[in-house]
C-alpha cells in the first residue's frame, strides 16, 4: 500500500462512488462537524482501510468492514468520506 498524502487530490472519490469489494484508504472526512465527529468515534478517520460489503437494495444503507468490524452508514454520510482506492 502505498502512502497516502494527508492533502486531497484529484484520485479522491467519495466512499458511496466506491464498488463493493474493492479495498480504499480514507484521506478525509468532511461534512458538519457532528457528523464528522460521529463518524470518526466510529474509526472513520484518515488513513483508515475501508472496504464496502454490502449496499442495501435501495442503496441506503452501505455495510463497511473498518478496523475489522462492520458498520453500516448512511449513503449520505458515505458522501462525506472521501477515499482512495487501493490497488
């Protein structure tokens, strides 16, 4: 795996535009700052792996294995965590 800048760029995507199964790496959780807090109690936090294994049919909510446990989130808040996908 590579190193991560802690500066966002152009190969950042949001973690809801990430396809089931491919691994990524967290590089920044934005939103309000409840939200952001939230998430980032729940081990969202930068540098983080990630990876999505399940979206509901309707597409909300996204089931995420982090920090070996899963945790399932909102699209919305899925928007707010911006990644790297991870080769």
């Amino acid at each position: 795996m590579g190193q991560v800048g802690s500066i966002a760029d152009a190969n950042d995507k949001n973690l809801a535009d990430i396809p089931v199964g491919k691994p990524c790496v967290i590089t920044k959780v934005n939103g309000d700052r409840t939200v952001r807090k939230r998430l980032m109690d729940m081990g969202l936090t930068r540098n983080t792996m990630v990876t999505i294994t399940k979206v509901a049919p309707l597409g909300d909510p996204l089931e995420l294995v982090v920090r070996g446990y899963h945790l399932s989130i909102r699209k919305y808040e899925a928007q707010t965590i911006m990644v790297q996908e991870v080769d």
